[in-house]
C-alpha cells in the first residue's frame, strides 16, 4: 500500500545491474588461439627484395696477451675503473644528431 517512486526505483535498478556486471572483461576476449597459424610454414613474399653483395664471415683475430693484473671479468673492470677513476664518464647516450645528451659517471 506505499506509492512507489518509480524514477528512485529505476535509478536503483540501474545501479544494482551495473554492480552485477564483471569488472573485468572474461579472458577468452583477449587470448587468440594462433597455434595453429604457427604451425603452418610461412611462404616467402616474392615481391620482397633479394639479398645484394657477398657473405661476411667472421675472422679470428690474434689472442690477446694474457697479463696476470687484469680483472676476471667485465663486471670486475668496471669496479675497479670507477674506485680508481671517481667521476670519469662511463657512459654516454648521443641523439640522433650525434650530440651527447646524458652522460653517466662512476661514483663511488
């Protein structure tokens, strides 16, 4: 026997179906079954450009003479160059102008 306002109910009504929706979207829509297209082999595109010029081979160089003060490893030299040079750069980024933009230093 209470008047009902059927506006407040419409507007309860939409927010109870908006909680009722997921919050995300199911996991089907964003994986895509590709297995298949991997297992079939690609053809090479005719219309794509050949290969100019001769093969490069690697070449072996001489060894280098082996001294008994040198680091064991990259990670060693860099240690021990930034204790020894404090504030010496150690890297440096260019733009595409060939300016140096960042340059990192060691520190210790």
């Amino acid at each position: 026997g209470v008047p009902v306002n059927s506006r407040v109910s419409s507007k309860i009504q939409q927010l109870l179906n908006t909680l009722k929706r997921p919050k995300r979207p199911p996991l089907k829509e964003f994986f895509v079954d590709d297995f298949e297209e991997l297992l079939e082999v690609q053809q090479p595109d005719p219309n794509q450009p050949k290969p100019e010029g001769n093969q490069m081979n690697v070449l072996k160089g001489e060894p280098l003479g082996v001294v008994t003060n040198w680091p064991p490893s990259l990670l060693a030299a860099l240690q021990r160059w930034g204790t020894t040079q404090p504030k010496a750069p150690c890297l440096t980024a260019l733009d595409t102008t060939g300016k140096a933009t960042y340059t990192l230093t060691y520190g210790r």
